[in-house]
C-alpha cells in the first residue's frame, strides 16, 4: 500500500450495515452498545393496525444502518456476530465506504421531527366508515393533528370540508 492509502485508512469513514429482516433497531442497539458509533435514520408514520391508525417508528432505510470505522483502530471483528446484524456491505472482500456528505446530510434532516408520515395522501379517495356519513367517498386533504382528518365531502351538490376522525377513515381500493 501506498502511503496515501495508509493515511486514508486511519481516518473513520461510514460504511453500510444490512440487518436481518425486521431487526435494525436491535442491530443499532447492540452495536452502540458495544461502543460503536450508529446511525439509523428512522421516521414516525401512521400505520392501520387492528383497524386502528397508529403511530410507529419505522426505518428510513429499511434493513440498513450506517456504522462509522477506521480501518485500522476499529475492531471489526463482533460485528458479522452482533445481534440483528446479517452483514457488512462488501464489494469482493472489501468493506464499502458511504461518502461521510451522504451521512452529514441525512442527519442533518429532522426525519423523527418533520412530522408523521401519514397513512392517506392528499387528494386519495377514502371512504367514511362510520358517524352520520357513513359508507359516502370523501377525498382525503390533509391531517389535523394525529387524530383527525379534513375531508371533502359533496353534500348537497356542494363540497365540504369535513373534520372527522381518522380512524373512521378507510382507503378505496384502486
């Protein structure tokens, strides 16, 4: 090697972790607590679950994380054996460096912050399943607050805003 190759091989860089199915927050938890330094982008979002719209934190990048390493002080060993862990992203036998902006520039954006992600999209028709309009299309228009929805709803020939429920809500099927 080189003596530029030397130099560049002490300085810590990202690299790619890809999880087991459903584990990336073990992953993250085990690493970091093994004195690694982790990044897991994550995001809230609304999720339908037992009929009901909850909250839940998911990954940004599902089965993926981000682990910060030097070449040659980190101790790459207990990785592959890490809960949650399936592997290091390898090209050949060679670990992959993710460019350090990439990194700097997802977190420096508020994924946990900028809001909940939710389970309807503007302009999506839903259908209203339950209250005094019952079973009538109404296209959904944004979120107010985690609980509640404005629709649009035609009555009279008219459409109206309409504030309800948003676990009396359900997406048409397309």
């Amino acid at each position: 090697m080189d003596s530029f190759s030397d130099a560049e091989d002490t300085i810590p860089s990202w690299y790619v972790i890809q999880c087991k199915g459903g584990e990336s927050f073990r992953a993250a938890e085990h690493l970091t607590n093994q004195g690694y330094e982790v990044f897991h982008p994550v995001l809230s979002s609304q999720r339908k679950r037992q009929g009901k719209l909850t909250v839940v934190t998911e990954p940004l990048f599902p089965y993926y994380l981000f682990i910060c390493l030097d070449q040659v002080a980190s101790n790459w060993g207990p990785i592959r054996s890490t809960r949650g862990v399936l592997r290091l992203i390898t090209f050949g036998n060679r670990p992959v460096a993710v460019p350090s902006q990439l990194v700097e520039t997802l977190r420096a954006q508020p994924h946990h912050q900028e809001g909940i992600h939710t389970y309807f999209s503007a302009g999506e028709k839903v259908t209203i399943t339950d209250g005094p309009f019952k079973d009538l299309e109404a296209i959904f228009t944004r979120c107010k607050g985690e609980e509640r929805a404005i629709v649009l709803l035609n009555v009279l020939n008219r459409p109206q805003h309409l504030d309800i429920a948003v676990n009396s809500l359900q997406k048409n099927e397309q």
